[in-house]
C-alpha cells in the first residue's frame, strides 16, 4: 500500500513521522518492529500412509532460524510413523517416543532413562507450542531397547532399521519409500504432497514458504518425484514494517490536512475505524489500500502497540463505534 502523492521515503521514516506528527514536534526515539511471523494456516493432522508433515512453526522465528532447526525425516514401518534425523557427521538419530511406540513400550520415559548417556540426546525441533527439546536415541540406543523388547515387531523393526533404512541413508544420503508403499499410502503421500504445494501458492508469509519448500524437497525425494520449481508458486508478501509504515504515513497525510480520524477520548490512546479511514482516504485523494495483509500487521504492531478491536464512545461519529485501538508510545504521551 503506497500513496502515490508523495515521495516514498524509507521505512522507519514515514513511521516515524506519523508518530512525531501526535506532538508536532521531532521526537528522538528508535522504532521498532517487533513483528512475529505468522504461524501457518492449516492443521498438522496425520494424513495416513506415513505422509511427511509440515513442521509447526512459532512466533518470533526468523527464517534462519527456523531453517537451521532440527527437521527430521519421517519414515514409515508399518504404518507407524518414526522420525529419523541423520547427521553431517554421520550419526543417525532416532526419536525415542516414536520407537516405544513401535515396541509398543508404555514406560517411554523410564525406557531412555535406562539408556547410557551416549546413546540419548536432545534436539531442538518445531512443535505446536513452538521449539522444544525432543529425547533422541543413536543406533546403540535403538538396539537397548529392541533387545529389552519381546514384542513379535522388534526383530522386524530391527531388520527394517539394519537392511533398509541405514544402507539407504549411508549410500544414498536418503531413504527412498516409492518402492516401499503400498497403492494406498502412496495416494496419501501424493495427497499430501499436493496439499503442502497448495498451501505454499496460499501463504505470502517468506518463513513459512521457506519451510514449506524444504518439506515439499524432502517429500518428492522420498517418493521419487522430481521437485516443483518453487520459486513459481505463489509470491512473498511486502515486509510488514513496510506495510504498516506505509499506512502510518497515509494517516500523516491526514494529519497534515487537519483531518480528525482518532474516535478516542483517551489522550494516550488512538482508536481507528477501518470504513471511516476507507473514506477519509477516498475524499482526500489519498491511494492507500487497507489490505488483509496490512491489517495483519498491524495487529502485530508495537510501535505504537496494538491493543485491541474494542467498541470506543467516538469523539468523531458521537455514538459507540468498534475501533482498532493502539497506545501510543510513552515519549509521545508525556509531550
């Protein structure tokens, strides 16, 4: 969204000069955009037949470092899901709860806390409530418990593990599951697939598209399919500092035209109504556009800070109006 009456100034400028425009006066302060990433959309539900899932992503995640996470493979014995992360240094690690799961061990936490300190490990990997220290077993690991099991699957575990998954991941660098699926998990998988592609096209948000691509990589490798040019699927939003300057600076504008848009009685608030600035805009001649993705970066806002949708006794309309709420900051209020 860009005025196109007016030279485009950098940023944190046209911010800035919203801000110092409370006072009438230049302001010595430092903007900041403490803008989190969006989490994704969707859910991370099993699609069956050992579909490789998304990793959860957390706010305040950068792409860098959400990319250099620890993002295991997911494999699949059995129809049963284990996660499996081989290291440059030629380590491969296993995540614990998964393996219990397969020898239907009940006691996961008794199980590797039996382990000797150099067959367990953590690493930091993506969950729901953000990252979190995931319990991981090497092969010595692995072997304790399969010896320590007297369920039927174990020795298969162990055979699938020995004959399959290692030679493969040791040869090739990765573990090929397209000769290993049955017709039905491979629909699944290809259902899948094609749901990460169509939620890369939907989201604009470059974390999430960043992450999206490794696991769409991942998932076609695995299946032996070639990868989608993925630079070719959907596009990556503006950066929201710039959008939400951007709109600041439309408000500017009205500023300088001695305009009242704050419906606030609160001198250390300002309350915006979306359609009333729509029209404000409109009638001034201002080309601004308040755009989903504008308005979601204001709700992430902190410079001035978000509060709210909250129902406001309009000094402008004089009748109750539900209004974007922001504070302003504390320099600006003690002007």
């Amino acid at each position: 969204m860009r005025s196109h009456s007016r030279p485009i100034t950098p940023a944190c400028t046209r911010h800035k000069c919203w801000l110092a425009s409370w006072t009438g006066s230049a302001l010595t302060w430092t903007a900041s955009f403490a803008l989190p990433t969006a989490a994704p959309a969707g859910s991370d539900r099993d699609e069956g037949g050992g579909a490789v899932h998304p990793p959860p992503f957390c706010p305040n995640q950068t792409t860098e470092q959400a990319i250099k996470m620890k993002t295991p493979s997911l494999f699949e014995f059995e129809t049963q899901p284990v996660r499996i992360l081989d290291e440059q240094n030629g380590e491969t690690w296993f995540v614990a709860a998964d393996v219990c799961r397969v020898l239907e061990i009940a006691d996961v936490k008794g199980a590797y806390s039996r382990l000797d300190d150099d067959e367990r490990d953590t690493r930091t990997m993506g969950t729901p409530g953000g990252p979190q220290q995931v319990v991981m077993i090497n092969e010595a690991g692995l072997y304790s418990l399969m010896f320590t099991s007297r369920k039927p699957q174990a020795k298969r575990f162990k055979r699938w593990v020995t004959h399959d998954v290692l030679p493969s991941l040791r040869k090739n660098g990765s573990y090929s599951l397209s000769e290993k699926l049955t017709v039905n998990q491979q629909i699944s998988m290809s259902k899948h697939r094609l749901g990460l592609v169509k939620e890369l096209m939907r989201t604009r948000n470059r974390t999430v598209r960043d992450l999206l691509g490794i696991e769409i990589t991942k998932l076609s490798t695995a299946m032996g399919l070639p990868v989608p040019d993925l630079e070719t699927i959907g596009s990556v939003e503006p950066p929201q500092a710039d959008l939400v300057a951007d709109f600041w600076a439309a408000l500017l504008q009205l500023d300088t035209k001695g305009i009242a848009y704050n419906h606030s009685k609160d001198s250390q608030l300002v309350a915006l109504n979306m359609p009333h600035l729509v029209e404000l805009f409109a009638a001034n001649g201002i080309q601004a556009i308040i755009s989903t993705e504008v308005t979601n970066a204001l709700k992430r806002c902190t410079e001035p800070q978000f509060v709210g949708m909250k129902a406001v006794d309009s000094t402008i309309r004089k009748t109750t109006t539900k209004c974007w709420v922001f504070k302003k900051p504390v320099l600006i209020q003690a002007q």
